[in-house]
C-alpha cells in the first residue's frame, strides 16, 4: 500500500551564522577550528570558517519532518561537496522521491544561491 502525503518538497533559505557554528560546537562539543577559529580558518584550504556536518544534516531532518511527520529515519547519506560557509545565503530543499509501503526515499540538498553550488547533497530511508 503506497501512502499519500500532503507535500512532496520543502525548502527554506538561511544564512548560517558564526554564532550559529559557535552554539553548535558548544552543544555538540566539536570544537574543531576550522568551524570556530576564523584566524585559523583563514589559514586553511577553506579560507574561513565552515558549517559543521551534523548542523546541515539537523536543518535537513527538520525539512524532512516537515514532509514526514513523526517518520524515523532509518538512514541518510551525504555528501559535503563544498563548504558552506558563515555568511553565505543557502538553499536547504528535500523532497520526496520514492513512496513504497512503509518506507519514503528522500533527497536533499543544500545550495548556495550566490553561485548555484551544491555544498551538502545526500538522500534518506524513512519509515512513517
């Protein structure tokens, strides 16, 4: 039995800030320097500081949420393509791809508007 849902994608636009990367490395205890320490950031490959992973996949389960209330995701895999930065505008979308018994497929996706770059792509299994 395929179930019907109300909306098939969402998507918000946010501008990630440091203070956001801050919390998050408080809250999560990452305090790695390439998202906290912009003189160090400024120093690597990247040139400034960068959302931590697990922070743009928690902004992406809440879009799944929104598509699959009370769902649990089962699994997701991503890929960080480029770095998203403190600053830049961003795309965060997911949508429903697949309908199969109890289980949804989901993609997601974070962009860069200023560019169209994919910084983080992945998809996700979850049982509603």
């Amino acid at each position: 039995m395929t179930r019907s849902y109300g909306i098939s994608e969402v998507g918000i636009e946010h501008t990630f800030s440091q203070t956001e990367f801050d919390r998050f490395a408080q809250l999560s205890g990452d305090n790695n320097p390439i998202h906290v320490d912009a003189e160090f950031a400024a120093r690597s490959r990247f040139g400034r500081t960068v959302a931590h992973g697990l922070l743009l996949c928690s902004k992406l389960r809440a879009l799944i949420e929104q598509l699959v209330p009370g769902g649990r995701l089962l699994d997701q895999s991503v890929i960080f393509e480029a770095p998203t930065y403190a600053g830049d505008r961003m795309r965060l979308s997911a949508k429903v791809t697949e309908k199969a018994g109890d289980c949804v497929e989901v993609e997601m996706q974070v962009i860069r508007i200023s560019d169209g770059v994919a910084t983080c792509t992945g998809n996700g299994r979850v049982l509603v």
